[in-house]
C-alpha cells in the first residue's frame, strides 16, 4: 500500500501569507542604477558598440582608448 500525501489548500494559503514570501519595497535610486538618462551615447563598430559617457567631451578619448583595445 502506498503512503499518499494530501495537500490541503489551507496549506497553500497559509504558505502564501508567510511574510517570506513577501516581495520588499525597492528603493527608486537601486532601480535608476541603470538607467542611460543623462549619458551621451558613444557609437563604435558602426554600432555593435554602444558606450555612455556622462562628459560629451570625453568622446574623441573613448574612441581612441578603444581603437586601442582593439
């Protein structure tokens, strides 16, 4: 004779109020933390590579530290 289990749908509730379950607040600067607003976008290899600089006058020194990596 097989020992079967029964799950009773009480358990299922009582599991999805335990507080571990609960998903925390996110603080708004953790999901800006990857956010482009405010960068300048950097076009390389006709555009397989995008690299965002937040000084625009950084660009002639992006393009020449990757030619070099190259």
């Amino acid at each position: 004779m097989k020992n079967t289990q029964h799950i009773s749908t009480n358990d299922a509730f009582d599991n999805r109020m335990n507080i571990s379950n609960h998903q925390t607040r996110v603080p708004k600067p953790k999901l800006s933390s990857g956010s482009v607003v405010g960068l300048y976008p950097v076009v390389l290899d006709g555009g397989k590579t995008i690299i965002y600089t937040s000084d625009k006058s950084k660009e002639s020194e992006i393009r020449s530290r990757y030619a070099l990596r190259k």
